[in-house]
C-alpha cells in the first residue's frame, strides 16, 4: 500500500523512492531502528554517568566488544549444555564484563590519575586485541549462533494497527532499555547519590570538602557506566544478531561517545540520539536489502554515522560539558 503522499512526477518515477514510501517500508524501518538502536542507546547511558563524574570513557568501543564476547560464548556454551535461561545468563556475562574493563578503566584514571584520553584508547586496543584471543579460544569455528530471545508481544496492545507492530511486538531488552532511561535519570537527579555524582564532575574539590569521596565515586560511575555498556554489546550478539564475529561492534563504541554530547548528558536526549541513529542504520540495511543500484552500498554503510556527525556538528556549539570532565584529581587539589 502506498502511502497517500502528492509526489512531484519526476520523484515518482524513481522505482526506488517508490517502494521506500509505503506503509508497510515505513513500519519495518521504525521495528529495526528501535532494535538498533538498544545496543548504543545501553553504552551512552552507561556513558552519561560516567561523565556526569567527570571521567571522560573513550573505551566503549572495547567494552562493548569484551560484553558481546563474554555474552555471546557463554550463551553459546551454556545453549550446548542445555541449560534454560542461557540468553538471560549471557547477558549477565555481559554485564561483568563490561564492569571488569570500567574497572581497568578506573585503576588508570581514577587511581593512577593517567591521561583520560590515553587511558581510553588503551582500553580500546585492550577489548579489540583481547575478544580476538578469546574468541578463537572458547568457540569451534566462526559460524556458531545462539538462539537469543523471543519477541514478547505486549498483551492487549500488540495488536493495535501499526502503533502496536512498532512500539510492543519487541524482545524483552528493547523494553528494559526504555525502562533504563527514566530510570537512569532519576539516578542522577533525584537520588544522593546522583547529586554527589554531578558534584564530583563539576567541582571534585568543593564535594571533596563536603564530605563525598571523589574516588570512590568515580569508580562506582565507571563500573556502573561499563556495567551498561557490557551488557549493550551482549544484547548485540545475544539477543540481535545471535552471532559473533572480530569487530562485530563496527564503531559503535564512538558513536555512543558521540552521542553523549549530543545528548548534552541527558538520559532523555540521549534516547532520541540513539534512535536516530538506529533508524539511519535500518535505512541502510534495508535499501541493500532492496537491491537498489543508485547508491554505492559503501555510502550506504556510511550513512549512520554521518547522520550522527551531522546532528553532533548541529548540536555541538551549545554544549556545555561538566566542569571537571577529563580531568584528573589530586586529592587537596583547589
């Protein structure tokens, strides 16, 4: 069904365009874009507390590497066992995963105080070079897959008419994923320890003399912040595509560092980032899927990530980071 849209005739007659504006294009776009966009949307809520400390974590990308792994070859192995539950039991590997690297991540610049930026990418070659030694060790070959999780349908609304088919028809961590963010928000700004979080960013040394401790702050933000990122690359490989392969997160580590600025450090803003840039790479996916000729396939590929460049450049003149982000404290430091 086409939708009822007045196009000019030379944009009609472009067989591509045609078949991109139907209702049926439309609602499968919005399906895979909110399914895409979980596995980021987990990293840059992980991230925005994680700066709210004042940490800048340039690691996500091999934390979101070492959760897909860890979720996806202890789904594999506890799948071949037999065990029930193995996809919920993987994504809690994820999760320890992701805590094990914020804790490197912490020993680096929160204990030693090294440079944040250093420290990151050093987490980053850390993820990358270490899943690749790990994922040739404990899976057989590269062509195993998990069963993951079944979509569950929302009783009752799931069956309302193009609403229901996007919004409730999804597997169970695109639901907690949008429970996550409200409730990450009222972690930052209506508990006692979000307000120490937000003073640790914004003047260490101030919350230092009332009584907070900047260090160990810091390090409960990291490993809560690398806790959620873990667990978004095991929902990649777990739950989304129920493979693994070396570099299966293509970037989406950075694109979620990314996406924090755009945020402007708002677990609300940062879901509107995050499904935008699901969408762009549903796009690209299904316009392959379309066997469409008019556009290289590499531009194609490009095209999340230059979408989120694009909002970033917009929205980037009128960030206003947390005072202390990037930098590291020395106890007594004014």
């Amino acid at each position: 069904m086409s939708l009822p849209l007045h196009l000019p005739d030379w944009l009609l007659g472009q067989t591509l365009l045609q078949r991109l504006f139907t209702w049926s294009f439309l609602i499968s776009l919005l399906v895979s874009g909110i399914r895409l966009a979980v596995p980021v949307l987990l990293a840059v809520l992980g991230e925005v507390i994680t700066q709210r400390s004042g940490i800048l974590n340039l690691g996500l990308e091999g934390i979101l590497l070492m959760g897909s792994l860890a979720g996806f070859a202890t789904t594999y192995h506890l799948e071949q066992a037999g065990v029930i539950g193995a996809a919920w039991m993987g994504l809690g590997a994820g999760i320890l995963a992701g805590m094990a690297m914020g804790a490197v991540m912490a020993l680096l610049a929160v204990w030693l105080r090294a440079d944040q930026v250093v420290a990151g990418v050093t987490l980053v070659l850390l993820g990358q070079g270490l899943s690749t030694y790990l994922f040739r060790q404990l899976l057989p070959n590269s062509n195993v897959r998990v069963t993951g999780l079944a979509p569950w349908p929302v009783p009752g609304l799931a069956g309302i008419p193009g609403v229901g088919t996007v919004l409730f028809n999804h597997d169970p961590m695109v639901y907690l994923s949008g429970l996550l963010v409200p409730a990450c928000w009222l972690l930052l700004f209506r508990t006692q320890f979000g307000r120490s979080l937000r003073a640790v960013g914004e003047n260490p040394a101030a919350a230092e003399t009332s009584g907070i401790s900047v260090e160990r702050t810091r390090w409960l933000a990291l490993l809560i912040g690398s806790a959620l990122a873990g667990l978004g690359g095991a929902v990649l490989t777990v739950v989304q595509l129920r493979l693994f392969a070396e570099g299966i997160t293509a970037g989406r580590g950075w694109i979620a560092v990314a996406l924090v600025f755009f945020a402007r450090w708002h677990p609300g803003q940062a879901l509107l980032g995050s499904l935008l840039f699901g969408v762009a790479d549903a796009l690209q996916f299904r316009i392959q899927a379309l066997g469409s000729q008019q556009f290289p396939y590499e531009f194609l590929l490009m095209l999340p990530y230059l979408l989120t460049l694009a909002v970033l450049w917009r929205k980037g003149k009128q960030v206003e980071a947390p005072a202390a982000l990037g930098i590291p404290y020395l106890r007594g430091q004014r």
